[in-house]
C-alpha cells in the first residue's frame, strides 16, 4: 500500500509537471510579466538577456529546440524581433506557433503604438513601419500586455483560465499604484528634457510629462559621428539638459564623452528586468528608472 502511494504521488507530480505551459518569450520584459501571469502553472524560457539589443538577438540553436517543444510564443511585435525571430521560428516547425493559433501571442496587441511612419524611408535609419517598439517603458502598456497574455494563457490551460485572470488584476493593481508614487516622484520635473542614446524612451516620456527627444545617434541604428556629438553637446549646454540615457549594449565611451563636456550624468540603464544589477521583476525595473532619474535630475543647477 506504501509503495502504491508513493508511487501515485510521483505520478501525480509528473502530470502535474506536465501540466505546465512551456511559453518561450523574446525578451525578458514580456518574460517577467509571463512569469507573473502564469505562476506556478508555466515554464517561462527568455531568448534576449537583458543587456542584449532586442534588434540584433544572438539567434542561439538551441532557440530552435525551444521553440520546437513551446506551447506558447510571446513576442513584442511592432518588429521588435524581425531581424531573428521568424527564421527560428521557421525552423522550429511548430504548427502552435503559427501565426493566428492561441500559442502565438503578440504583446503589442491593443497598445496604441506611437511614432508610426506615414511613409517608410529607410534613409532615416532603423524606423519601424508598426511604430516605435519599445511601449513597455510605459507602465499602462505593462497592464494591456499582462491583459493579453492572461486571455492567450487561459485559451491554452482552460482550467487555470481564472487564476490567470486574478494575477493579470492584481498585476494591473500594482502598477496603478505604483503610477501614482512615481507621477508625483516625476512630476517636478516634468517638461525637462533628456538626453538618450537610441530612441527607446518615447511612452516612458509620454507618460510622465518627459522630452527624450534629444539623441546620441544622428539617426536610429546609426553609430554618432563626432560632429554629431559636438551638436548634442552644444544643445545640452544651451539648455542645460544634464541626464543622459544609455542601455547596456550601446557606446558607453560616447555617452561619458558627451557627459564630460555638458557636465552631465549618464543613467546607465538595463533595457530590460534583470540586467546589470536591476530587479528582475517589472515593477521593481519600473520603480528603479524612476529613481535613477529623479537622482539625476536633482542633481541639476536650478
């Protein structure tokens, strides 16, 4: 009878095991929230890390193999991923993640995307035709990505259907929390402009009344030339702008070169949860942006 039992339990816990959705995402925002949403009921597997440029993923084999075994694909959309995603997904060969089946999840999905070109001119650098990718700066676009994975989630594991739900609610709860305290952080600043390396910032500008508006590379995708950054500098020492954005995997030197001569700080900031020393949840990301910058404003001459 012992024997019986234990091994009734061991069956029980590899069903359960196998239970679980296997969700691969492509970068490690869309992962965390995943993680969030899911719980205990999903095996998430994150294809960016977080100090990678999600333009320019390193496209790894054994990224084939994940696919190949996924139920589920989250992925940014607004063609975020469209240099290396859909050759791994071709050769992955997994009819779930086809376009228009329940596994093939698109976060941008409902996100009123901004930036969107009324014509497509590749002279202007790295522009995207859906608009500009990087919503999940802004907070209220972390809600409706957890609302739609939460729905895509529970079309794949009905009978987790409402857990889903409740963590998708209490995800958004948090964050409406939260949006108040770094609104009323960021709202003495509000109005000043921001000096960043690419064009990453535009719905975390948005929503909290910021300009990042002023950028490193002439264009996007397009290293600066020095007499490109001899104009950022002029710029920022006219107006005195005295915080620069930069993400990991861009030029550090040409950031601390613009910096030394505009006497300004440079926010050295992971794209991504969980990179070079950032929470690896959203919120905590969030909450850490917030605070790095209002370090950085403070330290401006009024």
């Amino acid at each position: 009878m012992k024997a019986f039992t234990l091994f009734a339990a061991a069956l029980f816990a590899t069903v359960a095991a196998q239970a679980k959705l296997n969700v691969v995402v492509t970068t490690p925002d869309l992962g965390a929230i995943a993680r969030e949403i899911g719980g205990n009921q999903v095996e998430v597997f994150t294809m960016a890390k977080p100090t990678e440029d999600p333009h320019f993923v390193d496209a790894k084999p054994s990224f084939v193999v994940k696919l190949n075994k996924a139920d589920a694909l989250i992925e940014g959309g607004a063609d975020l991923e469209m240099g290396w995603l859909a050759p791994l997904i071709e050769q992955a060969r997994n009819s779930k993640l086809a376009p228009g089946k329940p596994g093939r999840i698109s976060g941008a999905q409902g996100v009123s995307l901004l930036e969107v070109p009324t014509t497509l001119d590749r002279s202007k650098g790295d522009v995207h035709a859906a608009g500009n990718p990087h919503y999940m700066a802004d907070p209220a676009n972390a809600k409706i990505v957890a609302q739609n994975i939460a729905k895509a989630f529970g079309a794949l594991d009905p009978s987790s259907a409402s857990l889903f739900q409740a963590n998708a609610d209490r995800f958004g709860q948090l964050i409406d929390t939260r949006l108040q305290e770094w609104t009323s952080l960021l709202r003495p600043y509000q109005g000043k402009r921001v000096a960043s390396y690419h064009n990453s910032w535009p719905y975390f500008g948005q929503r909290f009344g910021l300009k990042f508006d002023l950028f490193l590379e002439p264009k996007p995708g397009i290293p600066p030339s020095p007499s490109h950054l001899a104009q950022v500098i002029a710029t920022m020492k006219g107006e005195k702008i005295k915080v620069i954005v930069c993400q990991p995997h861009l030029n550090h030197r040409s950031a601390e070169f613009v910096a030394t001569r505009a006497d300004a700080a440079v926010i050295d900031f992971a794209s991504y949860p969980g990179g070079k020393g950032t929470p690896e949840d959203y919120i905590g990301w969030m909450d850490l942006l917030v605070q790095s910058l209002v370090k950085g404003f403070a330290g401006q001459s009024k």
